[in-house]
C-alpha cells in the first residue's frame, strides 16, 4: 500500500503544474573525517522564506520532498504539492524520485530535510536544497494546513 501512495504522489507532482524552480546554490556533502561514533556535519543549504519563495514563484522545476511524520504534516502543515517520504524511508524510495526535477527537502526545522539533502546528492539528485517548515512560518511564509482522514468507520458507504 505505502509503494502504491508513493506511486500515486508521484504521478500527482509530474502531471500537476509545480510552482518551483531551479536554485544556482546546491548544498554539498562534507568531506571531513569526524572522530568515532560522531555523524559528519551537514553542509546542506537551509533556504529562506525568499529563496523558496522564489521557487514557489516559477512552475514545473521542482520537486518537495517532505520527511517528516504524518503526524507532523497534519500537526503543523506543510506545503500544497509534495511527496511524502519518512526520512528514515527515503534511501529504500530514490528510484522513485525524478532526477531531471531539483528537489527541496523539508522537515521541521532542516536537521531531518539537511541529512535527506546529503544522501540526495551522494546518489546523483540536483537539490537547491532543505527547508524547515516552522521556521518558514515563522518568517512570514503560508504554511497549508493538512486535515487528517476520517476514521474508516465513519467513511461514507
């Protein structure tokens, strides 16, 4: 079921005109050795309400990848079109990601959307890089509110 969601998001970001473009800034992974047991800094961009703003301003380019719970997307919200992977998923679902499109990722507050744009780039993808929705809320930016699905008992037959 959750391949078939995928699947349909998917089919939902290509065929629906996006309100994204390319950004000349992407994010590179650190090569600096870190001591044992300590994860490599992220070197991802995080963007501004302006940057992805001006994203948002121009159509088709661009693919959301959002890595948060859905919980957090109902909680919070998140933006109009998006594909919705669980950052721990993401690795397991890159076939399913468009390599002609540059992708911004988005979690909270960038750490999840940061680690998600450095494997991106280790495997190939074009990212202009991670976004945190609260904190792009919090510079003004329209967050779109998500309701969560009604229990199945109380779907209508």
């Amino acid at each position: 079921m959750q391949r078939s969601l995928i699947k349909l998001a998917l089919a939902v970001s290509m065929t629906m005109p996006l309100t994204f473009a390319a950004i000349s800034t992407f994010a590179q992974s650190s090569a600096a050795v870190q001591p044992a047991g300590k994860q490599a800094e992220s070197k991802a961009h995080v963007l501004s309400r302006a940057e992805l703003d001006a994203l948002l301003a121009k159509p088709g380019q661009l693919l959301i990848v959002d890595v948060r719970r859905p919980d957090e997307l109902i909680s919070i919200g998140g933006f109009p079109v998006y594909l919705s992977i669980q950052a721990a998923d993401l690795e397991k679902h890159l076939a399913y990601l468009p390599k002609d499109r540059t992708i911004v990722t988005v979690s909270n507050h960038a750490g999840r959307a940061k680690r998600a744009v450095d494997l991106l780039i280790a495997k190939g993808f074009k990212v202009a890089g991670a976004v945190g929705a609260q904190d792009y809320e919090a510079q003004g930016g329209q967050l779109t509110k998500i309701s969560a699905p009604p229990p199945k008992s109380a779907a209508v037959k």
